[in-house]
C-alpha cells in the first residue's frame, strides 16, 4: 500500500512445510520504480525471517515456460 501498487491476483499453496504466496500486483501506479519496491521487501524479508522473491513478471513467465 505505502507503494501505491494495486494487487491483480493472488495464490497460496502448501509446498511440504512450506508456505507459499504468489501476489501478481501492478507498479505502474506507483512513484516507486521495481528496483526500490524489491529493496524494501528485501528489507522486511531480513527482518521479518522470511523469504520475499520479488520478479518481472517477464522473468516469471519465461521461467515458467521452460
């Protein structure tokens, strides 16, 4: 929210022990570029002990083509 960024889709599964989220969310509403947004996840992620990976969704499609 403090981004201005505008979640579009959401999705969670259990992966064995694991807990998992995909946010697919909008930046282009944003003044923050993609690279400050996934600083300050990096961030929270340190401080929070959790692991935040935050992509292009180019970069996710193309992965996910393979």
């Amino acid at each position: 929210a403090d981004a201005n960024c505008d979640i579009q889709d959401i999705s969670q599964k259990l992966l064995g022990e694991y807990y998992t989220m995909i946010l697919l969310f909008d930046i282009s509403n944003s003044s923050k570029d993609l690279n400050e947004i996934q600083n300050e996840m990096k961030a929270l992620s340190d401080s929070s002990n959790i692991k935040i990976y935050l992509q292009h969704e180019d970069i996710f499609n193309k992965m996910h083509r393979i």
